[in-house]
C-alpha cells in the first residue's frame, strides 16, 4: 500500500518517501511527519509476506529491516537517525535543540541509548530466535532483555520524575518520538513502560497528540 500526505506547501521541494510496516520502527517519524505538516508518501514494506527480503526491497536497505527513508534521492536507513535527519531539516520546529547548544548533547544521548540499549532489548525479548540457535535457551534471552528493559525503564522514569514532563526537561523533542514507539511495542512485553508511573504519563500524553493519533489511524493501529 502507497499512502501520499501531500500539503502542497511551497516549503516541500521534495517529499519524504518512508518505507514502513504497520506499528513498526517508522511509527516515531511517521508522526513526526504528522507533527511537521510535511509532505510524505509511505511504501508498505509487508514483514508478515516477508517483503523487507524481496530483491527490490534489499536492494535499498541491505538490513532487509523497516524503515528506511529516501529523501532527495538520498537513502537513509535506522530510526533515530531518520528521526534525527528529517528534524534537522526544519529546524524551525523546535523538535531538535540547536547544534552545539548543551541540550543538543542530551539529545544525541537519549536517540543513541534508546537505540542501542532499549530498542535492542525490546528487539532481543520480542525475537529472541534472532540471538540464539536452537529452541533450547529462548525464555533465558527472553529473561535477561527483559532485566535490561526494566533497568532502561527505571533510567527514564528517575529522569522524568527529576526533569520531565519531557526527555530533555520542558521541550518536546523527536527523542520523546522514540520513546513513545518504544512504549507503546512495550505493552506486549513482560516488562511494559506503563507499569512506570511517569512513563506512563509520558506515553499517554504522546498518545492523544494529534500527530500520533493521525499516525496510528493511517497505520491501523487505532
Ligand atoms: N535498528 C533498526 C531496527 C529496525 C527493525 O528491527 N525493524 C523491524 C520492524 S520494527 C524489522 O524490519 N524487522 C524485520 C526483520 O527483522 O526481518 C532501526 O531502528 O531502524
């Protein structure tokens, strides 16, 4: 399925092409895209067909993984950095701190953890097959993932309760996106961000954001 959100604004010399998959990693820029106003067009990359190992489709992102982005016939592949390349792009928006400002730092911080720590633990909890060979020791990866998810869960809740209502204290930015992704994957899980009393404010106030509604209604996940 091809979904185009054009706006026709004189701002978009280009669109965003995102390839994605229902309630996957493109959720945060999908709604980031919702969030800007921009123009995009979305390329369903079906995982339950098994489209993201087509020819055509590793050809693009050799991970064979969503999403990826094409902008200016420039690809880009992995989440946060997707979510940080389209920010930097409309600087205007106020979802990125200034480069070189200290907040700046936090945020590459928080994309990059959330990214390599909890986003991998989610990953290891929901395809624990991924890690291991065999049946045998898929509930003791299971286990440990779900340890980390709940240590990163205990970070940002600390961090939230001291600084919030927002990952970088009293500015929304992209980083409060991904975190939002993140929670909402993690109501399957064992270890669930809403069983945390701030995160779970946090994750309920992105939830009634317009930007994220209109997201999840085009993706079908309302
Ligand atoms: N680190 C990558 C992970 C992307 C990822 O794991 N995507 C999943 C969907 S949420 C996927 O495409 N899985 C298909 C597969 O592994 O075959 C990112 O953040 O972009």
């Amino acid at each position: 399925m091809v979904l185009s959100i054009n706006r026709n604004s004189k701002k978009d010399t280009t669109i965003y092409t995102l390839y994605w998959d229902k309630g996957g990693a493109n959720m945060a820029t999908h709604a980031v895209f919702e969030e800007l106003g921009v123009s995009y067009e979305m390329i369903e990359i079906d995982l339950s067909k098994n489209m993201q190992k087509s020819t055509e489709y590793l050809a693009i992102n050799p991970n064979g993984k969503v999403p990826t982005l094409v902008h200016q016939g420039q690809v880009i592949y992995e989440s946060a950095a997707i979510l940080m390349y389209v920010l930097d792009q409309h600087p205007e928006s106020g979802l990125a701190p200034d480069t070189g400002s200290p907040r700046r730092g936090v945020y590459y911080q928080y994309l990059f953890w959330m990214s390599s720590s909890l986003q991998e633990a989610a990953n290891r909890w929901a395809h624990p097959e991924q890690y291991i060979s065999g049946e045998h020791n898929l509930q003791q990866v299971k286990d440990k993932a779900n340890d980390v998810l709940s240590h990163c869960w205990d970070i940002i809740e600390k961090e939230l309760a001291n600084n919030g209502p927002w990952l970088l204290g009293d500015k929304l930015s992209g980083a409060d996106f991904h975190l939002f992704m993140i929670a909402h994957w993690s109501q399957r899980y064992a270890s669930r961000a809403q069983d945390w009393t701030h995160l779970n404010t946090h994750y309920q106030t992105m939830l009634n954001r317009a930007s994220v509604q209109e997201m999840m209604a085009q993706e079908g996940l309302l």
